[in-house]
C-alpha cells in the first residue's frame, strides 16, 4: 500500500460538510454556559443533542458500513466529528458508543470463533449506528493499545462475573460489551442495560463533561460475539481506532484554546496596551501555535491510515496518540493562565478544556506508554 500524499492528509469536501453540520449542531446545542450549566445538573450528558447528532446526521454511524445500516463513511469523517466535540467539550457519549463499541463489534463481524454471534453483531451495529441504542466497551478508560486481554470477568454458561473499573460513557450505555474469559479462552460478550447482575456504580471524575463508571457483574447474562483470537483481535481493534481518533479530538480542544486565548490577547488591556502585544505572551502562543500545527499533520495522518488500512497504522497512531495528548495540556494550561484572573474562576470554560485535556492525556495509553510502543514498532534501540 503506498504510504499517504500530503493531498491525502487535507479535508475533502464531504469532511468539510460534517464539519460545518456538527459545529453549528454543536454552536446550538452545547454553548460553553450550557454545557458548565449541564455539569452542575443530574443529567450531565446531553442526549437530547446527541440523539439528534446520531439519527438525524448521521454521525454515530460513521464507521459502520451502509450494508450494517451505518453512514459508510470512515475514520476521516469521524475525526473530524471529534475535532468539534473536542472544540466544544460536548457531554456527549460519541467516544464509547461510536468509537469504542462500534470499532469493537466492527472487527468480529466476520468471527470465525462465534458464527452464532454474528446476528447480534448486525443488530447491535444497525442500532449503534442510527443512535437506537448507544453503547460502550468495558475496559479502563486508561487501557492502552497493545494491553493484554482483560482478566478480571469470568463467563460461565453465557453469565458473567467480575467488575471492570472506570469504564467510559457507562452511565448512558444500553449495552456494553465486555471481555471475558470463559470456557473456551477469551471471548466478548454483549451485555444488555439496565439488567438483572449489572450495576453500574458511579466514579467521581476530573473531567465533569465524560464520565467514567465502574461496572460490576454478578452473573449478569451475556450474548457471546467473538471468541479465542477473534476477541482479542477485536479488542485491540476498538483501542487502537479509540487511540486515534482521540488525538483528533485533542487536536480540536487545543484549536479552541489557542483561539480562545488569542482573541482574549487582542482585546484584553494592561498598562494601556493589549496585552497581546508583549512580546513575552507573543513567545508563548507562537510555541502553542507551532504545536498545534503539527499536532494538525499527526492526527490527519493516522485518521487516514485508519480509514486506509495501513501497514504503519499502529505506528502512526501511536505518533499522533502521544503528540496530540501534550500539545492539548500545554494549549490548555496556556488557555488558563493567560486568561489570567478570569482563566481560574468557574464561569469562565477554560477549567472545562484543561480538566479534558488532563483526563484524556492517560485515555487510552498515556504519552510515554506510546512513545514505547513507538520505539519498538520503528526498532528504536532501547535508552
């Protein structure tokens, strides 16, 4: 396959047609007073917004082939969803139910280890796909591409036991799939909610606006989708497409900052002077600029190696996973301080941004964790 063009990594047409739909979606529906009004309230994810997000646009079905009842779109268009969710910190389960799962269900459509769990697969991507249900993967919001098999749940008879920690998106899921071992070895199971041996308990999190839960089993009933390698490859599958598009969601929390802040330069005065005019302050969002910049290149990159099926995809979103984490804490934590007064206090959105930048600098793999992966995939001698 050869290796993507720099025309391969612009915004086509049809991205820059999602991009406008989502961001006026999103500019209506989760402006930053409603979104810090929601997180104060007992509802802190918006399904209102993102049942219109999922069956009128579209969006939630990106990933999932026409032919499954989705959008047939790919990996591009969906990052450039997560850009704007990423803009506009939205409460919204996009990365647990249209990432996670549906990456999940996606790679054991074809199982050869459960054929019987192939009509489930159908089902539950058809209704993933046009918001009907939404759903999750039971895995510690911080479990890395590459991570071992999860251990922790038992299955026996097609019921499960075990609990699984911080799970994300878990408090709105209808169903999550969880992976277990039984019998046979490794194996996936979908897990109906709310159901009888299934309790979700929830956690108290930095970032108000995605929410992490614990999910415990006590012989809760399963239908098994994938077995043995399948479930494995499966689970790698989700993680590692989940890897990727997050860093184009980072990649759009510190777009808003670093406009956010400049905007604020220009207009806010100190010593009868904006104080974008100081060379000091130019210094350091020229620095974030720059990062942004080239956190733009490496997050493209891998969501057009995922939607291509690269040899190198693994490499590439490892590249873009650690780049795009630091770039979002350091465009964050900028946002905040030259903000100044106003960048410490509740009403002002910059602790929203920094809190979902911190959060999701240990999803799924924290920055030095990838950059391992990346040295041993590019046969960087060890230090």
């Amino acid at each position: 396959m050869s290796e993507p063009t720099t025309r391969d990594l612009l915004y086509g047409e049809v991205e820059d047609d999602v991009r406008a739909s989502a961001r006026k979606l999103l500019a209506d529906r989760c402006a930053t007073d409603a979104v810090l009004a929601r997180c104060e309230s007992d509802e802190p994810y918006d399904l209102a917004t993102w049942r219109t997000l999922s069956a009128e646009l579209g969006f939630a079905g990106l990933l999932v082939p026409e032919a499954d009842g989705g959008a047939g779109a790919s990996a591009r268009e969906a990052a450039v969803v997560a850009e704007e969710l990423g803009r506009s910190v939205a409460p919204l389960p996009f990365l647990g139910s249209a990432v996670l799962a549906t990456s999940a269900l996606l790679a054991c459509k074809d199982s050869q280890t459960c054929p019987q769990g192939r009509a489930v697969v159908r089902e539950l991507l058809a209704a993933l796909g046009d918001g009907s249900r939404t759903g999750t993967l039971a895995v510690p919001l911080s479990t890395a591409p590459g991570a071992g098999f999860p251990d922790a749940v038992r299955a026996t008879g097609g019921c499960l036991t075990g609990r699984v920690g911080s799970v994300v998106d878990l408090d709105v899921a209808d169903v999550v799939l969880v992976g277990a071992t039984d019998e046979d070895g490794p194996a996936l199971y979908a897990v109906d909610l709310p159901g009888s041996g299934a309790t979700r308990h929830p956690v108290v999190s930095l970032d108000l606006t995605r929410r992490v839960t614990d999910l415990e089993l006590d012989g809760a009933a399963g239908r098994r989708v994938a077995g043995a390698a399948d479930a494995e490859v499966a689970l790698h599958a989700a993680l590692t497409t989940g890897a990727g598009l997050l860093a184009a969601e980072q990649l759009g929390l510190a777009e808003w900052c670093l406009d956010t802040t400049v905007e604020f330069a220009k207009t806010r005065y100190q010593f009868g002077r904006p104080i974008g005019s100081f060379q000091a302050l130019k210094h350091r969002l020229a620095d974030v600029w720059a990062a942004v910049s080239t956190a733009r290149s490496v997050a493209r990159a891998a969501a057009n190696a995922l939607a291509t099926g690269a040899a190198d995809t693994e490499l590439v979103v490892a590249v873009a996973a650690a780049y795009c984490s630091d770039t979002a804490v350091l465009a964050a934590e900028e946002c905040v301080q030259l903000h100044g007064g106003i960048g410490m206090t509740w009403e002002h959105p910059a602790h929203l941004y920094l809190c979902r930048a911190k959060t999701s600098q240990l999803a799924l793999g924290t920055p030095d964790g990838h950059r391992a992966t990346l040295a041993e995939l590019a046969n960087l001698p060890a230090t």
